[in-house]
C-alpha cells in the first residue's frame, strides 16, 4: 500500500513541479520587474525634482518614501501569485499607518506644507516676508519648519503649516516696490510750492527710479490739513532707506522754506471760580 502511495506522488511530482515553480518563477518576475520599476519611477521622480531645484532635503526623502511604497506593493504582488493569503497583512498594515498618521499628524501636516513652500516657492531664502503671524527674512525653508530672522536679530522658527495656512506677503519677490508716503501740509502753504520742493527731491536721489514714474498728488483735504500723497518707485532693496531719508528731507526742506506740517493740539483753558465773600 505504501509503495502505491509512493508511487502515485512520483507519477504527480512532474505537474506539482511545474505548477508549483511557474507560480515561483512568476512571483520572482513580479517581485523583480517591481523592484525595478519602483527604482526606474523613483530616480525619475527626483530627477524632476532636481531639475527644478528642489531642496536636496525633500528630494531625497521623496524619492525614497515612493521607492518604498512601490516595493512594498511588488513584494505583496509576488506574495499574492504565491497563494499567500495577504488580505490581513495589508490589513495590519492599514491600521499600523493609520495610527502612525494620527500620532504624528501635526508633524505630517507641517511636512506636507513644507513640500509645499520648496516646490512653489512662495518664499526663499533671503526674501523679506510677513507669514504665520511674524516678519522677517528668510534664513532657511526646512522639512517641517521656517527659519525667519528679524530687524533686531531674533531668531523666530515658524511652523510650515502655519505659513501655507494663512496669507504669505513676499516684499522681496518684484524687482521694484513702490513708496507711500501721507504728508500733511498747513492750508495756509502753497500746495504748488509743496509740490516742486518735494518734485526736486526725488530728481536729486539716484534711487528714485524714472520708470515708472513717481507721483505727487492731493490725498484728502483732512480736518487740518492737506494730505499729499507722495509715491516713488525704488529697487525693492532700497525701500527703508529711500523712505527714512525721503521723510527726513522733506520735513528740513519744509522747515527750511517755511511750510508747516501741522500736527494735533488741544488748547486748555482754566477758569478760575471767584471766592466766596
């Protein structure tokens, strides 16, 4: 009897062997043309990103986190062909990636943001912005994190997720930015006089761009004074200092030719009760 048995599992090894190894030799074709083909996608991808000067930081990263996810779909491709029941490992994998998510859900989401900054680049490196609630200049646009410095040489670290969650102001992105200035002049001046001391001014100073032309014009006749709106055009790095040596020569030039620039008042008079007799 034994020997039948045995017999009988000679006589059916030849099918088993060909059943059984072309599922092998399938799920190694998988599992290799898989692994290749998530290598191929992933140099691509940071080729790409590359070429329009990604952070090395995040290409790589990038790079790998789709490298990994692709291999691990090729690994339970080949494990499937196989005959391998791979419903509950994906399953545990699920739930495992699930709770990695929720716990580091604030650190994904400031990730996820700063992806956002490198590949739009609403802010680099150098630019002079208001974002997330602060101002300053950009010393570095990390994975998770921004680095700002400010005038008076604080360091302030912003969250990623709190710059691409609110309105970023870029003062650095045009070449050009233009100057406001709201000077208030006495009704008694010579608004025309006004005009041509504040004209010459900005002809003197090699700053003041030509094009596009600055303009001076009549902003508000106010309660107490007549607003002039004063608005030159400077390279974006000459902002601060064109304004405060703009102001400061208006106000001497003023002064010098007699033209006031009223400021608030208030006159107290005291009356003083008479004694009683």
């Amino acid at each position: 009897m034994k020997d039948l048995d045995f017999a009988q599992y000679i006589d059916q090894a030849p099918g088993l062997i060909i059943k059984y190894g072309s599922m092998v030799v399938t799920a190694l074709l998988i599992f290799l043309i898989g692994k290749m083909l998530a290598r191929a996608i992933s140099n691509g991808v940071v080729r790409a990103m590359t070429v329009r000067d990604v952070d090395v930081t995040i290409t790589r990263f990038v790079g790998s986190l789709i490298y990994g996810l692709l291999f691990a779909f090729a690994v339970v491709a080949a494990l499937s062909q196989l005959g391998i029941e791979t419903t509950s490992f994906i399953a545990l994998l699920g739930a495992a990636g699930l709770a990695v998510g929720l716990a580091l859900q604030g650190s994904l989401s400031n990730f996820a943001a700063g992806v956002l900054v490198i590949l739009f680049r609403p802010l680099r490196a150098g630019d002079f912005v208001e974002a997330g609630g602060v101002s300053g200049v950009v010393r570095e646009v990390g994975i998770f994190t921004t680095v700002l410095k400010t005038g008076d040489n604080k360091t302030i670290i912003v969250p990623n997720s709190g710059i691409m969650g609110g309105t970023i102001t870029n003062y650095s992105l045009e070449e050009n930015r233009r100057i406001d200035l709201l000077i208030g002049i006495s009704y008694e001046a010579d608004i025309r006089a006004a005009r041509e001391i504040v004209q010459a001014l900005m002809d003197a100073d090699n700053r003041i761009l030509k094009d596009p032309a600055a303009s001076i014009s009549v902003a508000e006749l106010a309660s107490s004074s007549v607003n002039l709106a004063i608005r030159p055009w400077v390279k974006s790095a000459d902002y601060w200092p064109v304004r405060g040596s703009m102001l400061e020569a208006i106000k001497n030039r003023f002064d010098e030719a007699g033209i006031g620039i009223p400021y608030p008042q208030m006159d107290v008079h005291l009356a003083q009760a008479e004694k009683s007799q």
